[in-house]
C-alpha cells in the first residue's frame, strides 16, 4: 500500500502535473460530452430505437457512477499508478471498440467500459493531487483542474457536433481513443 507519490521539484513547481491530472480528470467529462450530439446519427445508422440509443450516455454514467463507489479503495489498497493506468486502458479499449462497432449493443457496451476506465481516471487523478501537494497547494491545483473540467463541457459539445458533421460519429471515438493514448 504505497500511496506517496515522489515527484521532482521542477516537475512540481511549473505546474506540469497540475495541468497532466487537469487533462486526466477532463477526459471523462469530454468523453460524456463530445459523443452527445452523434446521438441521432447512431440512431440512424442503426435504426435503434431511442431508448436504445439513450443507452450510449446513460450506461456510461452508471458505469462510471458504480465505478467512483470503488475507484478510491482500490487506489488505496493498489496504488494509484496501477489504477490509473487500468482506467487508461480501459477507457481505450472501450474507444476502440466502440469506433469499430456493428451494432448498437457493441456501442453501448463499449461506453460500459469507458465509464468504468472513465471512473478510475476521475478518482485518481484528484486523489493524486492530495498525495503530491501540501495542503495550500493541492486547493489550488485542484482549482486549475476543476476550472479545466468546468471548460471541458462547452468544447466537447461544440467539438463533438463538428467531428460528427464532418468526419462521423465514429470519429468522436477515435478522438477519444488517441486522447486516452496522448495521456
């Protein structure tokens, strides 16, 4: 159970960190956000109903809620590097098959997975914030990063309806799927 983080002085003085956990803990909420308006061009491709395509958003939120339930414990009992990379990866493996899915189950499923990846990243990368800094610091980085997921809403959501105009719907995934790997 190691839960100290040891960074360097200059790692932590320019504010590199502050701005990698503002990125981490923003991709959930740009992963909420960018798919939101590729909602009727999957309903469409898939001739899936509403309710069934509802499913894209709403098993992402109940994945990643159930997931915050846990998230935190598990980063105490094996560490936040292996939990955020879990996270990381399912988050990708999630992106990727959604990018390539036939149907609509396969979509949901998919955003399942991110939800839950989505959860880890959320969690520790706050979490981390509390392990590196002193107090005084750590309010405010945790300021800069909730200030970055504040913005990340309105560029996803304008973000996402211009990926899907020109590129598909796919391609909100796919974005997702390199943002994940970029992290």
């Amino acid at each position: 159970q190691n839960s100290t983080i040891t960074l360097s002085p200059l790692l932590q003085k320019r504010g590199i960190l502050t701005y990698l956990l503002g990125t981490i803990v923003a991709l959930p909420t740009m992963s909420m956000t960018l798919i939101a308006p590729a909602i009727p061009a999957i309903k469409s491709e898939f001739t899936a109903s509403y309710n069934e395509v509802q499913l894209v958003l709403t098993g992402f939120l109940i994945a990643m809620a159930v997931g915050l339930l846990f998230i935190g414990l598990l980063s105490d009992r094996f560490g936040r590097r292996p939990i955020l990379l879990t996270g990381l990866t399912l988050f990708f493996i999630g992106s990727l098959f959604g990018s390539f899915a036939s149907s609509i189950s396969v979509i949901v499923l998919a955003r399942i997975l991110q939800g839950f990846g989505a959860a880890a990243l959320m969690i520790t990368g706050r979490i981390i914030v509390n392990d590196v800094y002193a107090p005084k610091d750590a309010s405010r980085a945790l300021s800069s990063i909730t200030a970055v997921q504040s913005i990340v809403p309105v560029i996803g959501l304008a973000l996402g309806g211009g990926i899907v105009e020109f590129f598909g719907w796919r391609m909100t995934l796919i974005v997702m799927l390199v943002s994940s790997v970029i992290v």
